[in-house]
C-alpha cells in the first residue's frame, strides 16, 4: 500500500513540475506597452535610488542634477509614447 502511494505521489509531483503551463522557459510575447510600462517603474525606481542616494551624501549637487534632469526626461518619453500607444489602441478599438 505504501508503494502505491509513493509511485502515486511521484507521479502527480512530476505532473506538476512539467506540466507545460509552469514551464519556465516559455514566456508570453510582450506589446511594446507592456515592455514601456516596466522601464517606466524601473525609472522611477531609478529616481528613488538617486534621490536616497543624494540625500545621503554620496553624489554632489552638479552631479544630482544632471542625472536626475536625464531620468526625467527619459520619463517623460516613455510615459508620453504610453500615451500615443494606448490612445491609438482605444481609437482602433472603437472603430471595429
């Protein structure tokens, strides 16, 4: 009885490993919204850094300044193409 159980158990574990939908190397195609959308947060998170980082001590005004003026414009990039992207998205939609 214990056999059977531990053959069972085996495999419903392999089952579970490999079943094809928790398989690891398979991804999801990604739209360019959703490739924008995460470089946006890792932006931000980006800003965050430097902000601690600066507050800290660790990098001169000049310096702060500088990056942080780049960060913001790379910001404002992404979130605008967002925008242009899921406007257009919307307008095709509603024609259909």
């Amino acid at each position: 009885m214990g056999a059977i159980a531990c053959i069972a158990l085996t495999i419903i574990l392999f089952a579970f490993i490999f079943w094809p939908e928790k398989n690891p190397f398979f991804q999801a195609d990604k739209t360019r919204i959703d490739y924008l959308r995460e470089r946006k947060d890792v932006i931000y998170e980006n800003l965050r850094d430097l902000n601690f980082e600066y507050l800290a001590g660790k990098y001169p005004e000049q310096d702060y300044a500088e990056q942080r003026a780049a960060l913001e414009d790379e910001a404002a990039q992404v979130v605008s193409e967002i925008e242009t992207l899921e406007e257009s998205g919307m307008r095709g939609r509603s024609r259909a």
